[in-house]
C-alpha cells in the first residue's frame, strides 16, 4: 500500500520566495491584532518594507560567489542574496545549506554519485546477508558481511575525504562541507522532529520565534482536512487556555516574561477553533494525547494488538511491507518469531506466517483508517523551528546526538500508557516500537521537504533518510559528552537471543587502567541497567561502597609499595629526543643520581617505567618530603639534584625502572611522598563518571573528598 505518511512524490516542491512568505506571514498577523483585513495589511506591509519607497525598506544583502559554467573555470559573480536564490530557482539548481549551487542531475550527473548510489545499494544487500546470518547464530559468517559492509561504508567515506584533498583528483573544495551539513541538517530535523512530536517540545527561545512559529503553521495548513479529522475522531477542540499553556511547556525552558506571554496570549485569542486545533496538534503526537487521552490509547492499543487469525493470501501482504514497516513487524511478533526473521518461517511455520500477515493485514487497514489524522496534522508543510540554530535548544527526549544519529526516548509514552509503571512486557515493548515508528515515518516526510527544497530530483527524494536502527531497552548516559553505555535488544526489527552491549567513550574503555578495573567497571556501568531491567531500585549505596571497597584495596596496595594500580611509561633513548632535559629521559639522570647508589643503577634507555604521582607540587612539600627521609645522603642528593635542575619548585611525577621495581620493590623515600589521592582519583575516575549518572557528584579539581573517605 502507499506511504500514508509521506506526500505523493509529484507534490513535493520547492519554495525558495522567502520575501513572499514573509509579507503573507506578517501581513497575517497585522490582520489578527488589528482586526483589518488581510489584504489591507499585505499592501501596507509591501509598501511599508519597499526597496526604495518605504519607510522600513528591506535591504538585499549583496553577494559575492564563484560560478563555474565550464568544468575548469570559475569566474567571481556578484548579486544578491534574493538574485543568488532566483537564479537557483531559475536554472534548477540543486543548493545545499551551505548555500553552495550544483547543477540538476538532469543537466548533468556526477559520475561519482553513480559510484555511491551503487555502494549504497551493494552495502544494504550485504547488511541484510549479515543481520540473517546474525539471527541464524552463524557468528563467522556474520562477522564476514560485517567487515564487507564496513568496506563499502569506507569506500563511500573516502569519496567524501578525497573531495577535501587538494592532492586528488577528486578535490572539489565545496563538496566536502555540502556533505556534512546535509547530513548533519538532516540529523537536525530528525532531532527537533523527535523533541516536537514526541515530546511536544519547541525550540520557542524568544517570543518573535514562537509568535512566527505559530503564524506559520496556521498560514500553512489544511484546514478542510483538520475540521475532517475533528469531526472523524472525536477531537478536542483546545481552549485558549489550553493553547498557551502547550507553548508555555516549550518557553519555560528559556523565559519567564509576562509581557511576552501577554503578546502570545494576545494572538491566540483571537484564532479561530480550527487554527487552535492546527497549531496545537501539528507534528505533536504529544500533546494530541495529552488533550485526547482516551483516543490516543485506543489508537496505540488497536495497533500494538497481534492477530490471533490467519488470512489466505499471507505472501501477498508481507511482501507489500516496507522495511521501516517490517521492522515494527518483527518487535510486535518476537514472541512467535523466536529470533528468526520473518521469511525464515515460512515454510517451517506456516500457520504462524499467515497470522503475522494477519496483523501487517490490519495494520494496513488501520493506517488507512487513520489516514485523515496523518494528512492533517502529520504530513504538513510545516517543519519544526529554529533547526538553524537546534544546537542550543534545550531538550526533554533527544539523549544523545551526532553528526549523523539521533537517540530518543520513549519511556515517557510507555509509562502514561501503562499508568507510570515500568517494565518490558511485550505490550510495552509493542507501544515502545510502534511510536518509534510514526516517529520515523514524520522524519521521513520532514527529509523529503529538506530534499525538494534543496532541489533534489524525484526519483532521489528519499535517499536522504535516517534509519530506525537499534532498539535499546536501557541506556546509561554520563554528564561527559559522547560517555554513555546501552543495551542492544534489536537491530532493525532482528531481535537478540542475547542482547548486546556497547560502551561509548575514551575514559569509559581506557586501557590505562589495570584490567582488573575495567573489568570492574564494565560490569559497574552496566549493573545499573540490570537492575532496571529486572525491575528493581537502583541502590545508590551498594554501589558507592563498591567503589569505596575497591579504593581501599588500592590504597593498600600503595602503602604496602606494590604496583598493580600503577600505569606504565617508557624512556626513550635521549637521540629520539629534541630535548632529553625538557622529557622523560631526565628521569633517567634523576634515579642514576639521587637513588642508583642507595638501590642500583641503571643502563641508558630505552627501557620500561612505573609512573608514580607525587606529593611534591609546591616548595614547601619538596621541602617536607627531603626532611622527612632518614636517609641524610639520599636526601642530599636529592636536595642537590632538585636544586641543579630547578625542581625546588615542585615536582608532580616520577618514573621508577621496572627492573629496580621487579627486584627491590618500590623505594620507601617514593612510597612515603607518594600522591595516594590522585592515584586512587586517577584509577577510579570512569567510576565517579557513572556515579554522577545516578545523582552522586563528588569530583573536585583539588580532589578533597573520595568515597573511600566516607564508606
């Protein structure tokens, strides 16, 4: 069946006559708070914003670009910035946000873009060979089509680094950073999309945003399908009341002003029934339940329900599915699939196979059923606000965010549809999947204007996506950016025999610490998950003593001069350096000097080192630490070394020989000013960074407080 959630492809345009937009919206709320009419307030804005004659004249800023009409040449170009878009919209060009023109593939088609679209179409052909063999537990041959995806993915990566090398003969200056902003607008919408829909949430950081915002979304909607949809599903009509307390929950974030709200409340007053309910509902799944409660529960009941029938035709229904649809498909019924796909059972479970396309059967019918709601308030030519400038915006589901992902959260809309429990049940696992996926079919429709506005051609209106692709069930986000741990139940409506896991940032994975640590820690990060899982509290207390517990090992491990919390360091020879005294080859004159003839010397580098923090950082400590050996001739040389080389001052580190450590043990002088803080601190600083995602702050530059200090 067709996409009920995207527009046919014919009506998706481009409308680059911002001057246009402008007058209608302005004049659009003249017409409102004035009472006018809406062609005396048009006239009165053109008149008033003219050129040359009007008292407010806009001014088109002057450009100056770089056209090429022959491959080679480039000639500089000066005109306007309504001049720049008139002659895009004239010649067809295709524009991207960095404004940057190409010509129409129908003029013109890159060679390279058939090299891509060819990787593009061969690396989902081998993804799907991998995710099947990852269901069959063919673990090898998972791991074969993993590598042959990623070479494809590298492949197309290299086009886009080669564009940005001037020693290439791919070099085209502009193309590398047309790439990354179409890429990361397109993650840019999705974003606001999810914050909008899911949450209801607007980027309304200033009251001329909301106002704009509001004005635009009731120039352009359609009215005689919203007033249908009303009627059809027993709508609620929004109050004033109503209406502003829905943009209230967006401006609270960044303003409290009662001047402002009086402006918007002003305007709200005086919108008809059907623009309330237009601008309210519009890409708003959020607030189109919390002012439909009853309905809204229907709707996701009826289409979170599995069949408990079969039809005839099983085959043909399947094969109509898309594969955002499939993937939904296979969350709904993992309890019959088993962890296999789909087409796998077929033939070994017929019965079983027709009752799945039993229920893709119903959902086709209920999309069309609900096809009215989607046309009028979810397919509309009104995207989300302020993307330009989404990175400030402040968010309520979007978790995580990069260049070319967005991670959400749907937890909310499970816990209102199971009255504020949670837990995983198949039905919560169902509504989970089923919002994440009008989620992405909203984002689908949002990318297609994105694409037609760029220019792009019909045929490739959808190229630019963003794909539903893992189902995470817990994830654990730390106050470090790109630090976050999660679980993997699904991938792409495949779901696990096992879930997997994975584990996002350098202090997270380090490899500094001893393995026993990151072993610690892995199952530190992930235990909390677990508990959630399973339905249980987290306590906040058991998991502080096991960080306290493992600091007092530490801390005996160091008075007793071991070395297994110590991090390793080597000395090169003094050739490799440009200034063996300003490196770590000055340690090599410090222990040959002050401690070679208490505990032996050493042989010239290269060779290995424990690094060792010292409790020396200021005059006065170096001072404490020399009176404090009962070695006087040890503490002389020291004094004597110190003073030669200007360490008096301080000194934060030192580099002890592995083979003096191997068969003399740590030098008591060493253990004795030992900085036992900052190495118990440094050891265990990726377990303060989970803490802190359960509420437990306790980091300080100074380091003035450990959990060993009070558990």
């Amino acid at each position: 069946m067709e996409n009920p959630f995207v527009l046919p492809t014919q009506e998706y345009g481009r409308d680059l006559n911002i001057l246009e937009r402008y007058y209608q919206d302005t004049a659009r709320y003249l017409a409102l708070e004035t009472g006018r009419s809406h062609d005396e307030c048009y006239q009165w804005v053109k008149e008033t914003t003219h050129p040359s004659s009007g008292k407010l004249p806009l001014k088109d800023p002057k450009v100056l670009s770089l056209k090429r009409d022959k491959p080679g040449e480039r000639d500089k170009w000066e005109t306007t910035f309504l001049g720049y878009l008139q002659k895009v919209n004239n010649e067809n060009l295709i524009i991207s946000p960095t404004l940057a023109a190409y010509r129409h593939p129908d003029q013109h088609e890159s060679i390279l873009a058939k090299y891509i679209r060819k990787n593009v179409d061969k690396r989902n052909a081998v993804k799907k060979k991998k995710f099947q063999s990852t269901m069959a537990g063919n673990d090898a041959e998972a791991g074969f089509y993993d590598i042959l995806q990623s070479t494809f993915k590298i492949k197309n990566n290299s086009v886009s680094g080669g564009h940005a090398s001037a020693f290439t003969p791919l070099y085209n200056k502009s193309t590398h950073s047309t790439l990354t902003s179409t890429c990361r607008s397109a993650t840019g919408y999705a974003n606001a999309n999810n914050e909008r829909f899911l949450y209801g949430n607007r980027h309304y950081y200033d009251v001329d945003v909301a106002i704009q915002n509001i004005i635009s979304i009731i120039n352009n909607s359609d009215y005689k399908t919203i007033a249908e949809a009303v009627e059809k599903y027993n709508l609620h009509v929004p109050s004033v009341e109503e209406v502003c307390e829905t943009i209230k929950y967006s401006t609270d974030l960044y303003w409290r002003n009662l001047q402002w709200s009086n402006r918007i409340h002003s305007l709200i007053s005086k919108l008809s029934d059907m623009e309330r309910v237009a601008y309210t509902y519009t890409g708003n799944f959020y607030h189109l339940r919390e002012l439909n409660p009853e309905f809204t529960r229907t709707f996701l009941d009826r289409f979170t329900t599995c069949s408990d029938t079969t039809i005839d035709n099983p085959e043909a229904v399947i094969s109509e599915m898309d594969g955002d649809l499939e993937a939904y498909v296979g969350i709904l019924h993992a309890h019959d699939l088993k962890n296999k796909p789909i087409f796998k059972i077929k033939e070994s479970e017929p019965e079983t196979y027709a009752r799945i396309a039993s229920s893709v059967n119903n959902i086709f019918d209920l999309l069309k059923e609900y096809t009215v709601l989607f046309k009028a308030f979810w397919v509309t030519l009104n995207p989300p606000a302020s993307v330009a400038v989404l990175p400030d915006a402040i968010r309520r589901g979007v978790l995580v965010s990069d260049t070319d992902s967005t991670i959400f959260t749907v937890q909310d809309w499970t816990m209102w549809y199971k009255n504020g429990v949670v837990d995983f049940d198949a039905k919560t696992t169902s509504v989970w999947a089923f919002v994440v996926y009008i989620a992405q079919m909203t984002t689908m429709h949002l990318l297609a204007l994105l694409s037609s506005n760029m220019g792009v051609a019909k045929p490739d209106l959808y190229k630019l996506s963003m794909k539903n692709e893992y189902m995470m069930p817990a994830l654990s986000l730390t106050s470090r950016a790109k630090h976050y741990a999660y679980y993997i139940s699904a991938q792409e409506g495949n779901v696990y025999k096992k879930m997997k896991t994975d584990i996002k940032g350098v202090e997270l994975k380090s490899t500094k610490a001893p393995k026993e640590i990151i072993e610690k820690l892995h199952k530190y990060i992930m235990k909390p998950m677990d508990w959630t899982l399973e339905g249980k509290k987290i306590p906040i207390k058991e998991m502080m003593q096991e960080v306290a517990d493992q600091e007092h090992a530490i801390i005996d491990s160091l008075n007793q001069g071991k070395i297994d919390y110590l991090t390793t360091a080597g000395i090169k020879a003094a050739e490799s350096y440009a200034n063996p005294q300003g490196s770590n080859y000055i340690y090599y004159d410090f222990w040959n000097t002050v401690f070679g003839p208490k505990y032996g010397e050493v042989p010239p580098p290269p060779y290995s080192t424990v690094k060792v923090s010292l409790n020396a950082t200021s005059k006065t400590k170096v001072s404490e630490w020399i009176r404090s050996i009962k070695d006087v001739e040890l503490a002389e040389r020291l004094e004597d070394w110190m003073g030669k080389n200007n360490k008096l001052a301080g000194i934060t580190q030192f580099l002890i020989p592995m083979d003096v450590i191997s068969t003399k043990g740590m030098p008591e002088e060493i253990i004795q000013c030992m900085d036992i803080r900052k190495i118990v601190f440094t050891t265990m600083a990726p377990f303060y960074l989970v803490l802190e995602t359960y509420g437990v702050y306790m980091k300080d530059k100074n380091i003035t407080k450990l959990v060993s200090d009070i558990m």
